[in-house]
C-alpha cells in the first residue's frame, strides 16, 4: 500500500509527465497519442515505473523506445518542475501499459 506521500507524488509527477510529453515532445512524438496511465514511486521517492498507452498499438515499441532515448531531457525538464517539493528527481523507468489493446482483443473476440 502506497503511503499518502508516495499517491500525491505519483498523481504529480504524472501530470507533468504528460504536459512534457505533450508540449516538449511532440515534434518526435507527432502521429501518435501517448497517455500516461499509471505512476508508481518507489518508498523513497527515488524511482518511478511510468505506464504509457500509445495509440495506434502497433507503434508501441518505436515509440517507447523514443521516451526511452529522449529520458534524460524528460527528468531533467521533471526536475525543474518539481524542485522545490522533492530533493531528488526522480529516476525514471518507462513500461508500455497494454491495457487498451488487451480491451480491444477481448471486444474483437467477442464479436465473432
């Protein structure tokens, strides 16, 4: 169970995730919607696993692969958001949340 601390942390780190993803990255992001689902920090709010939901699916792997070349830029822009409630940024691992293309295979199947 995630502390009180450790929620407000998550849902904040989450919105500004997404604002980055959205203002600062979307030249190398254009053609795909990326949605940050999901923060978990760590007890000591030194890690955070992020879940993101790209669509269209099959573009998944490139995209991630892109969050993952561009990180460094996105903890460090995380960083000065976030400077003056944490003395840590953060370090940030990325997961590719397939919770919409899990939904989306059901529904297909349920259809036939």
């Amino acid at each position: 169970m995630d502390s009180t601390r450790q929620q407000k942390i998550s849902r904040q780190i989450q919105r500004d995730i997404a604002e980055i993803l959205q203002k600062e990255l979307s030249d190398t992001l254009r053609g795909t919607l990326v949605t940050v689902t999901t923060v978990r920090v760590s007890p000591d709010l030194a890690y955070a696993k992020l879940y993101i939901s790209v669509f269209p699916f099959e573009r998944s792997g490139a995209t991630l692969d892109l969050i993952k070349e561009k990180s460094w830029y996105v903890r460090k822009l995380l960083g000065q958001r976030i400077r003056n409630q944490l003395k840590i940024v953060p370090e940030l691992e990325w997961f590719i949340d397939d919770s919409l293309e899990y939904i989306e295979n059901i529904d297909n199947l349920l259809n036939k």
